[in-house]
C-alpha cells in the first residue's frame, strides 16, 4: 500500500465527471487500499477516487455511526448511486481538498446507495447523519462538484468555533 497525494481545490481534475469502473482486478484493489490508507493518514471521513487524481467512480466513506466500543470501518463504493433519501440537515461540511475551510450545505438526514463491493458484487447501504452527508458529498465528487459550490455560504474560522451558525440554521 501506499499514500496517494490528494488534489486541492484549483485543479481541473477536482470538475470532471468520473468513468465507471469496468474492471474489477487487482489494480482496482491496490487503487481502493492506497485510498484506505491516504484516508485514515488524514484522517477524513470520506475520501473520492478524483481525489487522487483517478477519474473513476469509486469512494470510501467512513462509517462512524457504529456501537459504543466499536471502531469505526471504511465503506467501499464502486460505481454507486443514491436509490433513497429522507428528512434534511444543515450544517457545515469541509473537504481534504479543501483543507480549513468549512461552509452550510444541506443534505438528507438518511441516505441509502447502491454500489458494487470490489468484487463486483452488488449491494446496498444506508447512511445516516454524517454517513449520510459523507454518501452525498463523495458521490458529488465523480460528478465533479465541489461542496463549496453546494454551501449556501462559507463559514469563517470564528463562526464555527463559535458555534453561531447554529442560530441561522435552526431559525
Ligand atoms: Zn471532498
């Protein structure tokens, strides 16, 4: 395994639209284990293949919603689709391209995707709260959006530790 560097915001690569992937080998494999471990080195919850400069439809989300005492583990998804979604959050949302930075994005409160394991095999899974935020915001990375183009606003350093965009979102 290796770490991979991850693209910041101003490369082109970051807005295109990701391919399927077709081919499910050991290079797919190698691919998703770099990007495991590029994830936890940054410790993010969501990491998108065009992330590491690979236009190809595969992300990892890290589930964090998992029972007291158990440690969080990394969702792989290839070419996946949202078949459902529900309820609505507002919060803010950051990106390891975009590092420090935050802003408001609304997103569903529950999410369910379709995708294919790195076998090929299908499968379905639900996400909830941040899992569900994490779905929507990877997923929008193969289609080349950012989550600063989804935030209503960007958020300063002060307003969040402050906790003030609290306020604005409930109100
Ligand atoms: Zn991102």
């Amino acid at each position: 395994m290796a770490l991979r560097n991850i693209v910041l915001e101003g490369d082109r690569v970051l807005h295109k639209k990701c391919r399927p992937v077709t081919e499910f080998d050991s290079r797919l494999h190698q691919l998703i284990d770099d990007m495991r471990e590029t994830l936890e080195d940054a410790d993010g919850v969501g990491l998108a293949a065009p992330q590491v400069g690979v236009l190809r439809r595969i992300v990892i989300v890290l589930e964090t919603n998992v029972p007291e005492g158990e440690e969080p583990y990394m969702i792989e998804l290839i070419n996946p689709e949202i078949t459902a979604k529900s309820g609505e959050q507002n919060g803010p949302e950051g990106c390891l391209s975009v590092p420090g930075r935050f802003g408001l994005v609304e997103r569903p409160m529950d999410v369910t995707v379709r995708a294919k394991d790195r076998y090929g095999k299908e499968f379905e899974v639900s996400g909830h709260e941040l899992t569900a935020r994490a779905f929507c915001h990877e997923l929008d990375h193969l289609e080349g959006r950012m989550f600063t183009q989804c935030a209503s606003r960007m958020l300063s350093n002060e307003e969040l530790e402050s906790g003030s965009w609290m306020d604005e979102v409930n109100s």
